[in-house]
C-alpha cells in the first residue's frame, strides 16, 4: 500500500531535531530504524505531516559504562546490542531477549531507542527495560530529562514523551550476579508473543532473595508482574515454591482478547512462562 504524502527532514544533530519537532508540533513522527514507523505509514495507520529522519544523527549510537549503569545510545540497533561485551556481560536479560526480536533483517536495522518510543505492548524489549529498572533520557527545549521506565509507558503506543522531544539513550542498571531469562510464546516463528515474560532472579544462600519480572502483551502497556515478585521474594529455589509464587503473575493484568488469545489463555500463559522464567533465571532449568 502506497503511505499517505508527508514532508521529509534530516537533521544532522539533536538541537536540530528538537526544533524541527517544537516547530511540527503534533504532525510529526520520528524515523530511527524504521521497522516501527514505515509499517504503519505503509498501512495508512499513521499520517504525520513531517517525518524526521534521525538516524544519521552522530553521537546516538554505541553503549559505554558509567558507574554502576550502562548507557546505550538510542540508535544502537538489535543487533549492535546483541553483540556488545558490555551488554553481555552486565545486561545479559537484555541481549537474550533482544537476540528474540523478529528476524535478523529487523535486528540490524531496528534500534533500541525505537522500540523503546514505539511502546507496543506486544513488543519484546519495553518489558524487559522493565524489569531492568532501565531510565530513558529525552532531550527537549527545555533540556534533558530522565524517566524511569517505570513511567514511561503510559498507554498503548503511548510513551511519556513530549511531541518535541527525542529519546536519546538508555540507562540500564548493571545486573552483575543476576540470573536473567527472557522466555516468550509466539504462534509462529519471528512473530509478536502472545505473553512473553523477562526475568531477574538474585540468589542468596539457596532462596530467592529478590526477583524482578516483565510481562509482554499482558496489557495495554508492558508490566510488571508485582504480586508474583513478592511472592518469590525469600521463597527457596524448588520448583514447587516457584510454581505457587508464579500463580500470581497474572494479577492485575488486562491482557486482549485477539486471534491469538482470549484473555483467560494469555493469563494461563503468564503463569506457565513466569514458573518457567523464574526457574531458568536461578539455574534450575
């Protein structure tokens, strides 16, 4: 399908971006990787006015450490993420659960920063900055400014983000000594999951000591499975005191009903994914 007419730019810095956004106002959308926007443009199910092409803004790109967190840059793609020593040795639930997204085709030419932006619920990676207790650094006219990812979701593909500002990078906490798992359910191969489930598990003297827990396509936005993260908290690591802690994952949920699911199946899913998550994240599967 032929995507609706619109006015192109391609701003070659960020202060150059967030005054083509401030200028645009609400009839623009950003363009990174493209594996996001270009489908939607394609399907008439968005119409901006301006598309502003970012992806050749310099300094936007590459993950370095800073003290106890890594801090990627927004237009790091998949596959540069999957790849990156740092990522794989301080943030290994976030290169497991990104070597998952779609096909490689989509892993080198999407980016972090966009999937971050897009904020589908059925996307793999919100949920996992989720449970990473990641922040995302948006630069506006009023200068930058930090949002836990636990604010940053506000509704379907709906994100804190003010029209003119632009996501610039990701602070992902380092997760030295966590066990970590990204287990999902998908119908098909390289398909959206139907529930997928990121898991952090912190061990100490054979129990669980803290446990955090992402949910995929529960929601109109990604969550967090809370009342299954309390009940796993000082709970020994046997499969047994795993599953009942898992039975609440689901609690306070509101996932949709589509061709894939009914609600009810994709709560089931919750549960089974978590126990399972749960289990590999402390080494027992």
């Amino acid at each position: 399908m032929i995507p609706p007419e619109f006015d192109y730019a391609r701003p070659a810095s960020v202060e150059e971006a967030v005054r083509t956004l401030a200028d645009a106002g609400d009839e623009a959308k950003v363009l990174a990787g493209g594996q996001s926007l270009l489908p939607l443009l394609r399907l008439r199910l968005a119409f901006p006015e301006l598309v502003v092409d970012v992806g050749r803004i310099p300094g936007l790109r590459g993950v370095r450490e800073d003290g106890d967190a890594l801090v990627i840059g927004a237009l790091t793609t998949h596959h540069e993420v999957v790849r990156d020593p740092l990522v794989r040795r301080h943030a290994g639930l976030l290169a497991a659960a990104t070597a998952t997204v779609a096909d490689p085709a989509v892993r080198h030419r999407g980016t972090l920063g966009g999937s971050l932006a897009h904020a589908d619920p059925a996307g793999d990676l919100p949920a996992v900055a989720l449970a990473l207790d990641a922040e995302l650094v948006a630069v506006g006219p009023r200068g930058r400014r930090t949002v836990p990812a636990r604010e940053f979701f506000v509704d379907y593909l709906q994100t804190a983000l003010r029209p003119d500002e632009l996501l610039v990078e990701v602070r992902v906490p380092k997760t030295d000594g966590w066990g970590f798992h990204y287990e999902k359910f998908n119908r098909v191969a390289q398909a959206w999951a139907v529930v997928g489930v990121a898991a952090l598990v912190r061990r100490d003297d054979g129990r669980i000591a803290e446990a955090r827990i992402g949910l995929t396509n529960m929601g109109p936005t990604p969550l967090r499975a809370t009342a299954a993260e309390s009940a796993l908290a000082g709970s020994p690591v046997a499969a047994d005191a795993v599953a009942r802690a898992a039975g609440a994952a689901a609690e306070g949920t509101r996932p949709s009903s589509d061709p894939s699911a009914t609600p009810e199946y994709r709560a089931h899913l919750a549960r089974v994914l978590t126990r399972r998550a749960v289990l590999a994240a402390a080494g027992t599967e």
